[in-house]
C-alpha cells in the first residue's frame, strides 16, 4: 500500500525510543577534543552534499574545529540514532521531524536550548516569533526550526485553466468537493483527498473549530460527531466517483514524489489532478508535471482557513541532553540560521530559511519554483494563519501508521460509512493515546 514504508518505519521508531528510555538519556560520543562536533541528518545525496559544504564552510571560520557529519537515509535515520542512544554516543547536533519532537523531549534526550536564545549565541533577532516558538514545549526551548514551510495543495494549473475552473486560496470543504466534482465531470480527473497519510488534513479541519486533534492522552474532541466531516469528503467522493480508487495505491511506490497521481500515470482515472503537500515540496513536483504542465499551490480546504492554516517546521534542530561540546553545538545552529554564506549552499533543500534577512540575501540564486513557495509561504498563509498545533504525543505513531490507514481503507472500499468510521477512529485512537502514557 501507498504508505507501507511509512507504517514500518515507525513501528520501528516506536521500538526504538523505547530502548532510548530504558538505556537512559543517552550521551554524545567521547570528543577527541574541545573543539569536535558530531551532526546528524537525513535526506538524499544531494542534501548530503550541502550539508557537508556547510560543515567544510564552518570548519574553515573556525579554527581547530573538527566535524564528524553522519548521514542516513530516511527509512534508516531514527533506527541509527536508537542505538547511539543506547551505546551513549548520540550526536551533538540532530535533525529530527516535529512529529518525533516530543517523544525525544519525554525520552530525557533533549538539551535547554533556552539560555543560548536569550544570550543570542543563536540568534533569532530575524526569527518571527511563532517560528521560535515551535521548538518550545511546554515554554521550554528544546529545538530551533532548521526550516518552514505550509500546507499546500499543489493542483495542476493547466488542466484546471484549461477547464475554466479557478481554485482559491480559501477554499471550504464544500468547495473543494464541489471543484473536484466538475473536474471529474468534465475531464475524468480524480481526487486524492490524503488517502493513506497522516491525519494533518483531518487537525486542519478541526483547527478551524478551535479544536487541538491530540491532547496529551486523549483526541481533543467531545464525540466522534466532531470527526465526521473528514471521513464523509471520502464517503461523498466514492459515492459520486471523484475519488480515486484505492487500489490505485496498492501499485504505486510509497512517499515517491514521481509516482504521485498527481504526475504518474497516463489515465485520467488513475490520476488526480491534486495532492495535499508542503510548499517546500513545490519544487520537486513542477520539474516532474506531466506534459509539462504548470502546476500551482492553494490552502488546504478548511471552513476556516485563517484559523486552520500555520507555519509548520520541515524539520528541527536539537542538541543532544548529553552532549560533550553544548556551546560549539550552539555556534553550529546559529551558523545555519544566519549565515548568508552557508545558506546560498543550502537554498530551499530543507525548505524557507527561517531568517528573514537570509531569505532575502538568498531570493537571486532561486529557482522560479523556489521563489513561487516563497511567495505562498509570505503571502498566502504568513499574513493569515495561527501557531501550529503543540507537538503530538507519542501515542499518535500508532494513529497515523496504522489506525487512520485501517479506517480509511475500509471507508474507501465501502466496508463502512463515514459515521461507522468516524466512531471506530474515534474510540480506537483514544485508546492508543491512553495506553500509550
């Protein structure tokens, strides 16, 4: 199935951060000297290969300075770090998601980030302030945002232009159905309404309620009422045959931005002239639009899109609780934040730089799609949005990779009604949240 890898890799994250906690806080590795770093990151070569100009540009600025950069693929990143955790020789510096935030903060793994904001060895003087705020749990500051980005719904422009039908920027549910109705109507386009993801698109549709999806061992709803209009978007679009099927997604490569049905594939039935991303990724999809198409970014469909809508961390930086070199720790993140430099080697590889002053010094040497996130990102959802929702609790692992996927399966397959499925995602994920403290 679609996310397949997705529900592996946490099952065995789940493992992992459980091992960290019976092994202890865990520690970085022995420095050879006072002046050694150990980095950790994933992504593919190619972020691989900025990373390493950006240490190689540091080293050079600061004498004596000694890197040690360990890189991982996705699949394998949090399984490395388990066993550095257990073998006390966790990195000093590590990327992590926000997803896994709060597990490593309630794991003991996490350093008080707080003292080196407040005497600016990392500066956030160009940081907005909501942004600082999104490595902070419970007022304390565990994390900074190595990057932003938003929720964007990337659509293909050409097809939606060439059927003379506008997608806004605030569209209501009610919107989108409707738009993903003619679409199919008229050209044989589908929809992927986030089939077999994460829940984000269903806590952006509670966010415009005022709702928090998780709270810390419970959903942070009052009844499975609350939770029925997510699951009718794929009742109605079954129904009325907008949605794709999903076998579709059975022979297609799990989190493979080319095998998206939004640019794979030649058969209308089998694509969808849509998918719920993250502006940061804008630019993988344009260089790959089938047919050469132009593709573009709108909000996700929310009933209230201004309280549904956030700036969201494409990842963060922490400093490991153990670390043997804090300060030099520091010193690393606050090089990545503002140096102009390093950020014109880094670009838009992990998404916004979240300085407004390098944002700016860096605009020349991106590319059109680059500067098209840019522009969603400051125009569209900046002057409109509120703080992202705190980081999720751990129990919220077994929700999205099995749970939610289950649900919505069953859903899509006509096993159950969006109310049935509504009541099951709401007493089977209360139960995981609350056995999971």
């Amino acid at each position: 199935m679609k996310n397949r890898s997705r529900v592996i890799l946490t099952s065995i994250l789940t493992a992992s951060l459980t091992l960290v906690g019976a092994c202890g806080s865990g520690g970085s590795k022995k420095a050879d000297s006072d002046q050694h770093l150990t980095i950790s990151w994933w992504g593919n070569q190619e972020r691989n290969e900025r990373t390493k100009k950006i240490n190689d540009l540091f080293i050079k600025q600061n004498k004596g300075v000694k890197i040690d950069g360990q890189f991982a693929e996705f699949a394998d990143y949090y399984q490395k770090l388990s066993v550095g955790a257990a073998g006390k020789t966790m990195p000093d510096v590590m990327q992590i998601e926000l997803a896994h935030f709060q597990q490593f903060k309630d794991n003991g793994l996490l350093l008080d980030m707080g003292k080196y904001v407040k005497d600016k060895t990392i500066d956030v003087s160009h940081v907005d302030k909501k942004v600082v705020d999104q490595g902070k749990i419970d007022g304390t500051q565990y994390a900074l945002t190595a990057a932003i980005n938003a929720p964007a719904l990337v659509y293909n422009k050409t097809l939606t232009d060439s059927l003379g039908i506008t997608v806004p920027n605030n569209m209501t549910i009610e919107q989108f159905e409707d738009i993903s109705r003619q679409i199919h109507q008229k050209s044989g386009y589908k929809t992927n309404f986030r089939y077999y993801e994460t829940s984000d698109e269903l806590a952006y549709m509670l966010r415009a309620k005022g709702k928090v999806l998780f709270q810390k061992d419970k959903l942070g709803v009052n009844s499975a009422t609350e939770l029925e209009p997510y699951f009718k978007v794929y009742e109605d679009g079954i129904k009325e045959g907008w949605q794709l099927d999903p076998k579709v997604f059975t022979e297609l490569k799990a989190m493979s931005v080319e095998q998206d049905p939004l640019v794979y594939g030649t058969d209308p039935s089998r694509m969808s002239w849509c998918t719920f991303r993250w502006s940061s990724q804008f630019v993988a999809y344009q260089p790959v639009a089938p047919n050469g198409a132009k593709l573009a970014m709108a909000s996700w469909p929310s009933d209230n899109v201004a309280k549904s809508n956030y700036l969201k961390p494409s990842m963060l930086w922490v400093i490991s609780k153990n670390s043997k070199n804090p300060d030099l720790a520091a010193r690393w993140i606050n090089f990545y934040t503002n140096n102009v430099d390093a950020n014109k080697i880094q670009l838009t590889d992990r998404g916004l730089p979240i300085s407004d002053k390098v944002l700016d010094a860096i605009k020349p040497d991106l590319t059109q799609p680059d500067k098209d996130s840019i522009d969603f990102v400051q125009k569209v959802v900046a002057p409109k949005s509120t703080t992202i929702n705190p980081p999720a609790p751990s129990g919220v692992t077994e929700v999205d990779s099995k749970i939610l996927p289950a649900i919505e399966e069953n859903l899509c397959y006509g096993k159950i009604t969006a109310k049935e499925a509504a009541k099951q995602f709401y007493e089977q994920a209360n139960q995981s949240l609350s056995s999971s403290r």
